[in-house]
C-alpha cells in the first residue's frame, strides 16, 4: 500500500509540469517533451548529487579503515577508483525504478530504456570486480612472494573471461535467448576468433610456461639479441614483455618469444655474488724468454714471488742435476721463464687482490697463439655485480698488470706508431709499456 501510494505520489509530480504547460496553452506532444526534459534533467542533477555523497561516504570508510588496519589492500581500493564505480550502482537502480514514470507519455520507450539501464549495470558489475582484482594485484606486489611474478598478466586473463561473461549476459539479455545460443554462434566464427586472438593465446600460454618454469622475473637483466633488448625487465604482460635498457629505451618482446626463442637471463650471475673477468694480455711473443741464474736474483725481489722462486728453483736445480744437464745453454734441461713468472705473479696478485671473489673460479691460462701475440687470459669473478664496481675493479687489476710485464721483460702487443718507445728493460723502471689493442671483454 505505501509503494503504491509513493509511485501515486511520483507519478502527481511528474504531471505538475505537464499539466501546467498544457494550462498555459503549450500543445500536449511539447509539453510531454518538455515535461520529460526537465524531468530528465531534474534526475541528472539528483544522480550526481546522490553518486557524489555515496562516493565520499565510501570514500571516508576506506579511508578510516586503511589508517587503522595494517593491510594495503584498502589502500589499493582507493587508488583503483573503487568508491566511484561502487556508488554508481545506487543511482542506477533509482534510474531504472523511475524510467516507468519519466516515460510515461512515451510508453514505446520505456522497455529500450530499461535494457539499456541493465546493460550498464553489467558494465557496472564487471568494473567493480576488475577493480577488486586490481587492487588484489596491487596488494600482491607489496608481498616479496609474488613481487616477481607476472601478475598483469593473471589480470589480464581475468579481464577477458569477465569481459566475455559480460558479453553473454548482455547477448542474452538483449534477444532473450539463452547463453546456449551465444556459445552457438562463437562455435561457427571459432575459427576467425583464433586467429584474432592469436597473440592473446600464444601469451596467455606462455605467460603461465613463464611462471612455472621461473624463466623470466621482473627485475632480471635480460638479453636478446634478436630483438635489441639489453635490460631490466620491467614489465610481462599478456602479450608483451616490456625490457629497459641500459641506454633508458623501452624494447618491447613477445611474451611467446620467451619460450620459442633462445635469450639469456643474467639472474644467476646476480644471485651468485659475482661477476666474470674473461679478457687477454696479448704478449709480443719475441720478448718471452729463459731467465739467467743472475737475473734469477733480481726477479726474487718482487715479494709475491720471493717463496714461488727459491721452491721452484730448488725442483728445477735437483732435475738438472739428477738428469746430467749441460747448462752451458739455457734451452738444455728445465728452465724459468719470464713469462712463467708473469703468469705466477698474476695469478698471486688475483687471490690477494680486495675485489676478486675468492670461493669462485680463478686462474690464469695461454690461449692459443695468435698473429697479435699470445694471449695470457685471466678467468675470475669479481666480489661485486654492481657494473660500476665491476668494471672499477676490472680497470685496477689490468692497469696493475699492464704497468707490471716491463719488470719481466715482456712486451704488450699493439700496433706500432711512429715515436713509440720498443726497448724495454727491466732495470729501466721509468720505460712505459704500450696497453694491449684489444680490451674487449666477453662476460
């Protein structure tokens, strides 16, 4: 009886202005227009003051209740616009409970309006849980857990099978058949779908490959050269993964490229605690020699070599001995080299240095000789992967061991230019070495 007697009420209201521009003389067609005008614009002015106070009123609830619980999530409520699409459901339904009464004098309109009304409320529907679900994402980032994982794309997944359930309730809803149909008709254009949707699929696929191989995180340096990425990875998405370089550009790769195509993650090198040196001194090969019994002498006074000397002399001296060698010429019997002692004392300076990382891979080797010379190559890690650390370190040892083959008599190869200084002695510690012409390093 009260519902009856307010839609009475309403249904009064809405004729006051009819029945008074009708008095006035207005014919009746322009006066249910302008009556249903002004109604509308009356009920516009209502919606926004009835959205605005629901809005703020859910917004002050977050916010109190943000402040005094410990949990973020009500924090990403906020910042995803939750008490805007949440308070718009109430003056929807005030809209569709009056759209009998504002087209009242156009009865023809008042089923077109309803459909409408509840084809929003759908859209209305699925905002709201997107929302919640990005929120959810947002709180799952702040956890260490999950702050690696390629959670946009997990959204994105959700939004297309809301997004899809939307559809069908609307298809339904619109010709009044049952969801049966619509699937029906999906079935026959299946085909044009697939190929639509292609990437999205291939994505979707490899997102999940992705994850629970742990290929790729956010956050790891990754490089593929088929693509020009060389970067941090900052982003994975449903169809894309998004790289920052080095240089600061953003490369943009596939999602299904990481795992039909070869790249190589730099994670394991971070998770290590070091970083590889892998470069050569190439050695002018006419400059390595025998060492003389005097110059043994001299070569004692390099401290890092003192003990190694004397040991290995005593082996080399007992060999000779034992064996009968005729020592008049040095290439007779076992000898020391300069460049034997350059190795050495490489290797001494390497597991005394500060920055090499002692409990990883150390040596220093011949590579196979070359027209440039021959390349003594040291192998080591660094104590840090920070990249300025790295190649501070990597700068100190090379400029030490450069500056240190004149005390061997050894040359560093480069190509000759005029005035450049080829005599060097090992008594003549003001003579200056050349750099080697290639410092290329292959991490």
């Amino acid at each position: 009886m009260r519902e009856f007697r307010f839609t009475h009420t309403l249904n009064t209201s809405s004729r006051w202005t009819y029945n008074l521009l009708v008095k006035w003389g207005m014919p009746e067609d322009l006066a249910a227009f302008v009556n249903l005008f002004l109604l509308m614009f009356a009920l516009l002015i209502v919606i926004y003051i009835f959205h605005h106070t629901v809005r703020r009123i859910l917004r002050i609830i977050l916010i109190r209740a943000s402040k005094r619980s410990k949990f973020k999530f009500f924090h990403h409520l906020l910042n995803n616009r939750f008490p805007h699409f949440l308070a718009q459901c109430a003056p929807l339904i005030l809209v569709n409970a009056l759209i009998p009464i504002l087209f009242l004098d156009f009865p023809d309109m008042i089923k077109p309006m309803n459909a409408i009304t509840d084809v929003y409320m759908v859209f209305i529907v699925i905002w709201i849980a997107m929302t919640l679900i990005k929120a959810s994402g947002d709180d799952l980032r702040t956890k260490s857990t999950f702050r690696e994982k390629p959670i946009d794309s997990y959204i994105q997944v959700v939004r297309m099978i809301l997004y899809l359930i939307g559809a069908v309730v609307i298809f339904s809803h619109l010709t009044g058949q049952s969801p049966i149909a619509f699937f029906t008709a999906m079935g026959a254009i299946s085909a044009v779908l697939l190929l639509m949707f292609k990437d999205t699929i291939m994505g979707f696929v490899a997102s999940i490959q992705v994850t629970a191989n742990d290929t790729v995180r956010i956050g790891d340096w990754i490089t593929m050269t088929k693509y020009g990425a060389d970067g941090d990875v900052v982003a994975i998405n449903l169809t894309t993964v998004k790289v920052q370089n080095f240089d600061k550009t953003i490369t943009t790769i596939p999602t299904y490229s990481l795992i039909s195509d070869s790249f190589q993650n730099w994670r394991g090198m971070s998770e290590a605690g070091g970083r590889r040196i892998k470069r050569a001194i190439l050695i002018k090969q006419a400059t390595i020699r025998f060492i003389t019994a005097e110059e043994v002498e001299e070569f004692k006074k390099i401290q890092s070599l003192t003990s190694y000397i004397e040991h290995r002399q005593k082996d080399i001296d007992k060999n000779n001995e034992r064996l009968g060698i005729d020592k008049s010429l040095l290439i007779n019997g076992r000898n020391l080299t300069n460049a034997g002692l350059y190795r050495k004392y490489i290797d001494n300076y390497l597991n005394n240095h500060s920055g090499t990382h002692k409990k990883m891979t150390m040596m220093v080797r011949h590579l196979a000789p070359t027209p440039n010379g021959l390349p003594i190559e040291l192998y080591a890690f660094t104590s840090t992967t920070k990249w300025a650390d790295y190649e501070y370190i990597m700068a100190d040892i090379f400029d030490h061991l450069i500056a240190a083959a004149r005390y061997f008599d050894l040359q560093i190869y480069e190509t000759e230019a005029s005035g450049d200084t080829t005599s060097i002695s090992f008594n003549d510690p003001l003579t200056v070495s050349r750099p080697p012409a290639s410092r290329q390093e292959n991490l």
